[in-house]
C-alpha cells in the first residue's frame, strides 16, 4: 500500500533533477514540490539523496522539497584536484541554495549531514531558517585514529564497512538493510569512504551560536544536548530503531519533522 501511495505523490509531484556547480564540478540535486518555503535534505557518510525516499512524498505536498548529493557522492562530481572537505559540502549545498533560488532554508542532515549543515550555518547564517539534526553530531572533533584512511582500504576496509552497516541497521527491515547496503557500500567508492571520513574527522571551523529553531532527532534515547550551539532547540528520540531513524520509523519521524516546521517562520 504504501509503494501505491508513494507512486501516487511521485505522478502528482514529480521529482525533476538538477546541477549546480562548485570549482566547475556538477554537483546533482534533485526539486520537488513548490512554494516559497524550501527545505534541504543533507545525507550522511558513503550515503546519498535516496536516503530521504521517505521523505520527500510527504513534504513536497506542502514544501519545496531539495534533495542533494554531496560532492563525490550519488551522482556529484568530485571537485578536480581537491580531497572532499567540510567546507566543499557546505559550498555544494550553497550553490544548490542559490540555483533554486532560495533565500532561507530549512537544513536537515541525517549523521555526517548533521555536521554538514552545521558547517553551512557557520559559512552562511543568513540563509538559514533551522537546522534539524538526524542522529549526528552538529560538531566532529579530530581524535587519534578517528578518519584514518587505511581503515576504509582495500578487502579490509570492505569487510569493516560491511560491518559497520550491519551495526547501523541492525533493526531495520531486509528491504531497508538492502537499500541502505547498496546505497553505502555498493554505489559508494572506496575514494568516497575514504576522504569523506577525513572530511569529518577533520580541522573545523567555529561558530556560534545560532539562535534559529532546531530539532534533534535521534534513534533510541535522546543523546547529548543541541543548547551550547543551539540554544532554540530541541531533542527528541524515537524508541526501536537503528541509524537510519527516518526510514525505519518513518511515520514518527515525519511527524516529528512537520510538527516542528509549523513552528519555523521561513
């Protein structure tokens, strides 16, 4: 019932693909969905845009709905001559703000996307409505052996990202495990794998604090606190469910999601 309702929004509201650019790369974006109020959906390490397949049928219906791969990611280009950065996510998800035209948005980052958006908050504040955390640190500090790349090399590095998705899935349907293992581990390079976990582990900037509304939204118990970088903000947990919240519990976290919104003025 739900592939019929799915296929259903998709005919009313198609999903029609884009690119922007950053230092000439194509970085792939995909809209949704209309009006003036946009939300972004940033995915986390090794993933993709798919990631929000849950998603994007229930919000477009009263959202512009951006969907977007991060450089090196999906269907995006890596930036010629440069290792993937913190700073190129956060360009790539700029320059797909401003190719659709976007004065504030709505930035929500699942994991590694959590301190991608908060990365963009730090570079460009001023388009920024709110920032919705999914089961991620806003902030990534660098700590011995964390990002290193031979962990990710090679059979080794194969078999430990296998691994790594099997723990991060471990609740999840056999359709969600599939998806989430072909999304991360066959359709991800070792490349990608590698610098992406540099990227995260990585020097940071600073910044902060922002006083725009923000809802974290995690597996399990609430973890952590939001309020020294976000002091407008909120932390909520969402009970029997593995990494991928917002595809295992998708209902929960939609509602969560669209509670939250009507109380964001964008």
């Amino acid at each position: 019932m739900r592939r019929i309702l799915v296929a259903a929004m998709l005919l009313l509201f198609p999903l029609l693909g884009h690119a922007a650019t950053v230092d000439g790369a194509k970085i792939h974006f995909t809209t949704s969905g209309k009006g003036s109020k946009t939300l972004v959906f940033v995915h986390g390490w090794t993933c993709n845009e798919t990631s929000w397949s849950s998603q994007v049928p229930v919000f477009q219906k009263n959202y512009r709905v951006v969907t977007i791969d991060l450089p090196g990611h999906g269907k995006s280009e890596f930036i010629n001559g440069k290792t993937l950065s913190m700073d190129a996510f956060a360009r790539a998800i700029e320059a797909v703000r401003a190719e659709v035209k976007a004065d504030k948005v709505v930035l929500v980052g699942h994991s590694m996307g959590a301190a991608v958006i908060w990365q963009y908050a730090v570079r460009y504040p001023q388009h920024v409505a709110a920032l919705v955390p999914v089961d991620g640190q806003l902030v990534l500090a660098g700590a011995p052996g964390r990002g290193n790349a031979d962990q990710m090399k090679g059979e080794s590095g194969l078999k430990a990202r296998e691994n790594m998705i099997a723990g991060m899935t471990s609740t999840a349907t056999p359709e969600i495990k599939q998806k989430v293992k072909k999304m991360m581990l066959e359709d991800a390079s070792e490349r990608t794998a590698v610098e992406a976990a540099l990227a995260m582990w990585g020097p940071k900037e600073t910044g902060g604090p922002f006083d725009v509304p923000a809802l974290g939204i995690y597996a399990g118990q609430p973890r952590g606190t939001l309020t020294s970088n976000l002091p407008n903000s909120k932390v909520v947990g969402i009970q029997g469910s593995g990494h991928f919240v917002m595809l295992e519990k998708a209902d929960e976290f939609n509602k969560l999601l669209s509670d939250f919104l009507t109380t964001v003025e964008f």
